[in-house]
C-alpha cells in the first residue's frame, strides 16, 4: 500500500496550488479529455476545491462547508471527472498540510458533523492508499445516497483492502431505496463496467435496475445532461427499443442517433421492430444514417416501397444504393423514368425535386435538358442550385450560354456553379 505523504509546508503548497491555476489560467478552462463515458469537459471542482483547501489552516470550518458544497453539489458525471483531474496532480491532501485529515482527527473532531462525510469523500480520491482508506471507512458510516458515488468509484481500487471496504458498504445500500439515485448514476456504473475488479457487485446493481428501474430510468431519458440520457436510453433499449430508439432520435444528440441507428439495424431486433424503427432512420438529416437504413431494407423481401422513395434521396449514395439494389431484383426499366415523373407533378416536394435532379445528372439526357432549365428559377435556393449543377452536367454549353443569369443570382451557393473564365455580360 502506498505510504502517506509527511505533513508538508503550507507555504510550498500554496505556491505549487498558485502555480498550477496561472498554468490552468494559461491553457484555459475548457480542457477536453477522454473517458469511456464519452469526451467530458476537465472539472472546474478540483481547482474550486484546492481553493478551499488553502483556507483550511485558518478557518478550517468555512474549508469544510465549502468542500461539503462543492461536492453535495457535483452530479455522478461530474465526480467520475473530478477524481480523474484530483488525481492527475502532483500533490494530495499531505501537500496541504492537513495532516489531521490522513489519521482521521478532522474527521471525527473538526468541523460540524454534516461535513464529514463531504471530508471522507475527498480523501476517498487521494493518491495515498492510507487516506482513501480512512475515507471509505468514514463513507460507509454516513446516511443517505451522497457517499454512494464515491463508493462506487472504489470498487476499482488497485488496492485490496480499499475495494473490500467500498464493497461491504455499498452491499446494504443496493436497495429499491437507492434505485433512483443509481440510475442517476449510470455514467460512472457505464465506466466501471469496464473494470474487472468492480464486476461482481455492478451485477447486482444490473438486476436490481432490470427488476424495479424502469420508472426511473425513463426521467433518466429525459435528462439534460448528455452522459445520462445516453446510458439510460442503452439500459432500456434492452427492455423496450422501439420506444428507446425512438426517443434517441427525438433528441438532438447525433452521437445519441448513430448508436440507435445501430441498434434499430441489428440482428438483434425482430423484424416488426425493424419495421417500426426503420422510418426514424429514412427520415434522419444524417446521409449515414439513411444509407444505413437502405442496406437494412435491401435485406428485406418486402422492402421494395421504400428502395423506390430512396432512388429521389437528396444524397447521391443513397440514390446509388438504391438503384443498385432494384436493379440486383430485376427492375432494370426505373430510372432514369422515375426522375423524370417526379419532376412532372404539380407541384413536387422540394426534397424530392433535389433528388429527382440529382437522379437526371446521374442517368439523364439531352432530352431532359428543359425541365431541369425550368427549375433553374426556383424560389428556394437550393433546388436551384441542383438543377445548375444538373445542368451544368447534361449541357455545359447552356449554362454557359447563360452565365449572365447564373452570375446575377443572390445566392452564393448558385453562383458557384458558374464556369471557369465565364464573365457575367457572357451570353
């Protein structure tokens, strides 16, 4: 076990704790790092917290409170963070000079009895074994669900005598009580479920969230906070993906879309869910995700409606794949025809105008050189750019010819498809 750190100098822990917020000051406070719960802001608490902990000397009751706050406050998320950033530094509660808090005096004499377990939680996260030994035991002595996250966060310890001791607290804790704050939990369960050492006691946690969480799991869906939205729209997906997926792709977290793009596409999923969960794919804004969608429907047998609405997709691999497809069954005679209708109805959709072009500028002809002119003066800027670089295609020599109408259009994103060297009096 690693051996405390002696008492230290108040006055080299400060100029180290001064040193490291200019350094922190010079590379800014919205470091990014890494984890398995996804790519999380570096914790603005661990700074807040040295801050307290210069304080403690001279008024170690306001450096209680203020931990107590600090850490009362901080969501599981936030606490995974935290302990990742406290001890990544250099220094510990030794390099403070808080001695008392290594052998447990300030634990069980300093400061109102409310801050200790806030106390015992910030030495559950020391680079001492000896203090984040002296901390679980304070833990697994305080009511309530706040020593919960820290607990949990122990079950990894490279330490055998720290493990066991976060594990015969959290034993009596893992309760219908407790569900809901487990839920909230998720992202830091998400992370240690990665872990061998913390296995055995996470499979509890499982079957008690299977058996009496799916109340709280769906408030869990409808959080703010990214990490547990995700968590717990994976935990339910295993009960109910249909209304899990759906929910994913109700939010506007793309990273939340391509999970339940992968879910609603695997072999996992029955065939009626399959089909009740592949429209929240064809209608995503993500080419990826439809493209996706495309190559589950081509192993259908009766998914032949949705390769024909996929041929006007605004995306061209889209439109390829589905043509590719058609043709493998056998319908050789669609395209370029089913463009050609498109653009001829009254009046058509602009998404499908947008395919419908991009079709004629795969597959087109001379002959459809003056309905694809026609929507050259479109209303919405974009069919209008569609239809230049259609035309631009099917007859370069057109769109030069009326480069002086191209140039004089408001939009930038029609102008580019004006020819090299053409000059806006051209014609």
């Amino acid at each position: 076990m690693e051996q405390p750190g002696p008492a230290g100098n108040t006055g080299r822990a400060e100029r180290t704790g001064k040193r490291a917020e200019r350094n922190d000051r010079g590379r800014g406070r919205t470091q990014v790092v890494s984890s398995s719960a996804g790519r999380f802001q570096r914790s603005l608490l661990v700074d807040s917290l040295v801050r307290a902990l210069f304080g403690w000397d001279e008024e170690p009751d306001r450096a209680a409170r203020r931990v107590a706050g600090l850490l009362r406050g901080a969501t599981p998320s936030e606490v995974l963070r935290l302990e990742a950033d406290y001890r990544s530094r250099r220094y510990g509660i030794a390099s403070f000079g808080l001695g008392a808090l290594l052998d447990g005096r300030a634990l069980s004499g300093a400061g109102p009895v409310e801050h200790r377990p806030a106390l015992a939680a910030l030495l559950s996260f020391d680079r001492s074994g000896y203090a984040r030994e002296a901390g679980v035991a304070e833990l697994a002595e305080a009511p309530g669900a706040f020593p919960v996250p820290f607990l949990l966060l122990r079950l990894n310890d490279p330490v055998t005598e720290v493990r066991d001791l976060a594990q015969q607290a959290l034993a009596p804790r893992l309760t219908a009580e407790h569900v809901p704050f487990l839920v909230e939990a998720l992202p830091l369960l998400d992370h240690l479920g990665r872990r061998r050492r913390a296995g055995p006691l996470l499979t509890v946690v499982a079957d008690l969230l299977d058996r009496g969480g799916t109340e709280a799991l769906w408030r869990g869906a409808g959080s703010e906070d990214p990490a547990l939205r995700a968590c717990c729209l994976r935990w339910l997906a295993r009960v109910d993906p249909v209304a899990a997926i759906r929910t994913a792709f109700a939010t506007r977290d793309p990273a939340l879309w391509r999970w339940a793009a992968r879910v609603a596409t695997s072999a996992r999923l029955t065939p009626a869910e399959q089909d009740a969960l592949l429209p929240c794919l064809e209608e995503s804004s993500s080419p990826r995700i439809r493209l996706r969608a495309l190559r589950a429907r081509a192993r259908q047998p009766h998914g032949e409606g949705a390769l024909r609405r996929a041929m006007l997709d605004r995306d061209a691999r889209v439109r390829y794949h589905a043509r590719a497809t058609l043709y493998a069954r056998g319908l050789t005679d669609l395209a370029p025809q089913v463009y050609r209708d498109a653009l001829a109805a009254d009046p058509p959709p602009e998404a499908v105008v947008i395919g419908a072009l991009g079709g004629l500028a795969d597959l087109g002809a001379a002959c459809d050189v003056p309905r694809v002119r026609a929507f050259t003066t479109h209303r919405t800027a974009c069919v209008r750019a569609e239809a230049w670089r259609t035309l631009s295609v099917l007859d370069p020599q057109a769109v030069a010819r009326e480069a002086a109408r191209l140039a004089a259009d408001p939009s930038r994103k029609v102008r580019r498809y004006l020819p090299d060297g053409a000059q806006p009096g051209d014609g």
